[in-house]
C-alpha cells in the first residue's frame, strides 16, 4: 500500500487544514503493572508448566500499523483511526 509522505490535514489542536507528515508509532512495551497484564502473569505463573495454552506460535500474519500525522505548525502528532493490519507499507 502506498501512503504520501505530506498531506493537507485537519490538525485537531489548531482547528485548520494544515500540512502534515506520516510518521509510524514506534511498539512499546506491555505495561506491567497493568491489571490485564498482572492477571494474565499470576495465571502463567503454574507449577513449572502452563495453566494457560502457550501463548508462542499463534500469533497472526501481519502486525496492526500505528500511523500518526504530525501537524508542520504546531508539531503536535494525532493518530487517524486505530491502526490497520497490513504487509508492506510504502511512503511515496
């Protein structure tokens, strides 16, 4: 898929049509102390093997892209959307 590297935008913090560049989220890790997380790392804990199925192995084919546009006027960022599933990416 190919996405342009400048587009005229609506910047959500200046309130116009403004150019914006795309820039790609960079993956940060898992929040540890989160409840979910906390949860799921008691339940993995077991006896030495896996209450839970192995978690390694089933992930899916491809990893959701997290595109943000950055505003050229104030140089605040805002995503569009919540990311999308695909393979290659290419910036015109």
């Amino acid at each position: 898929m190919k996405i342009p590297k400048k587009q005229r935008r609506y910047c959500i913090y200046c309130k116009k049509h403004t150019e914006h560049t795309l820039e790609e989220a960079k993956r940060r890790p898992r929040r540890t102390m989160a409840q979910g997380q906390r949860r799921f790392l008691r339940k993995m804990r077991g006896y030495g093997s896996f209450p839970k199925e192995n978690p390694k192995g089933r992930e899916k084919a491809t990893k959701k892209v997290d595109f943000r546009y950055k505003c050229s006027e104030c140089k605040k960022a805002h995503p569009i959307g919540k990311g999308f599933r695909i393979k290659k990416v290419e910036k015109v």
